[in-house]
C-alpha cells in the first residue's frame, strides 16, 4: 500500500503543494520547475525508473497508476487543490485521470493535450486549464525566427508580451511624449539597460539605443514594432 501524502513543511498540507501526474519530458520539467520555487510537489507515475530518477529532486514521489481511484485516494491526492496532469502518449490514461481529479472537486486542474480532439475532451470534462506545450511552443519559436523578436509571449484574446530592441523614433524621449501607444498601438512594459536588470517603465522613462524593451499589444501591432528597427 503506499502512503499518503505529508508535507515535509510546518503547518503545511496537500492544500498547499501540487501533485503532478506523469513525470515525462513536460511533467518533471513542471515538477522540478514547482520544487525549484519551494513548492511541495508530489509526483506521481507508472514507471518505477522515472520515479527513482526524480526521487531526490521532489518532495515525495510514487508509482501509482493515476486511472484508479483507490490509488489517488491512498495518496490523499482527492486532498489537492491544485493538480496537473502531464501525461501526453496515453490519451486513455490522461482522460481517465483527469476524468477522477475532476470529480475530487480539485479547484485547479491543469492538463496537457497533445491534439485539439483531446484538448476538447478534456475541457467536456472540466478541466480548468488545458495546455498545448508542443503547439504553443511551435508558434512562439515561429514568431522568433521570422522576426527580430528576442522573445515572445502570447495570451488569449489576441494579448501578446514581446521583448525586442527599440526603434530608433522612441530612442532619447521620455516614453510619456514619445507617442508610443499612438503611433504603435502598443504600451513599453518595461526596460533593461546594458549590464542592469529590467525596469518597469514610466512616462518619464527615456530609452536608449542599446536598451531592450518589453512591450505589450495585439499580435500583429507587437510584431510591426519589433521590425521598426
């Protein structure tokens, strides 16, 4: 029998860690990433060679198999409030699994979907979030190859965050006179000077030429400002 989850932390619970189910490629990246920022994580899998690699790394691990509701329950992972389904090539298994996090009345479910059938099918069962790694991660390597992005961040409703160098019209005015907004239909969110970390910018802000910049639009008024340059 295994046992079920305790929190290595004082007054600490499961209503304060995450479990992560499916400790792949994107599973142990989520969980090492969660674990890295002193987040209690216990990991879950079905294989006993990923759990004993990543034994050290999280704050429990287990082999279990996530489609049995007595297994998650002796792991006291009903106890949840924030849960993440990372399992990608077993379609049956991240259905039914996500499926049984739902109906524990997990506030926060997060799951991976590996196409829009199975994205579709996990929101139909309640999933909060439905995450698309590989596609998203497509569209923001294609936005940085074919422009002069440094990086690239989309949300939903169109909303996108880029990273880029300044035009030279922006260049030695303070951004509140600089007609930025107007001009480009975009907001400059932040600056980094050489050598120095980011900033968060202010009308009074002046640019430089060698500063980066983060700026905040629409899809395409993000990327006409990238190419300004």
């Amino acid at each position: 029998m295994v046992r079920k989850f305790t929190s290595k932390r004082h007054r600490a619970g499961p209503r304060d860690a995450v479990v992560v189910i499916g400790l792949g490629r994107f599973g142990s990246s989520v969980a090492r990433a969660l674990a890295d920022s002193e987040t209690e994580v216990l990991g879950v899998d079905s294989s006993r060679e990923v759990v004993q690699v990543l034994s050290g790394s999280l704050t429990h691990t287990v082999r279990a198999d996530s489609t049995k509701e007595d297994a998650l329950r002796q792991l006291g992972v009903n106890e949840f409030d924030r849960a993440v389904v990372a399992i990608g090539s077993n379609l049956e298994a991240s259905i039914l699994t996500a499926s049984l996090l739902v109906s524990f009345g997990i506030r926060h479910v997060w799951a991976k979907a590996i196409s829009e059938e199975h994205g579709r099918i996990l929101s139909q069962l309640g999933v909060h979030h439905v995450v698309f790694p590989e596609h998203d991660m497509g569209r923001r390597v294609a936005h940085l190859v074919r422009g002069r992005m440094l990086d690239y961040v989309e949300w939903e409703d169109d909303f996108t965050m880029v990273k880029t160098n300044p035009p030279p019209d922006i260049v030695g005015t303070a951004l509140g006179g600089s007609g930025v907004r107007d001009r480009h239909g975009v907001t400059v969110v932040a600056v980094k000077r050489p050598g120095l970390g980011f900033t968060v910018a202010t009308p009074a802000t002046v640019v430089g030429p060698s500063d980066t910049v983060i700026v905040a639009g629409s899809k395409r008024a993000t990327e006409r400002f990238s190419e300004l340059r």
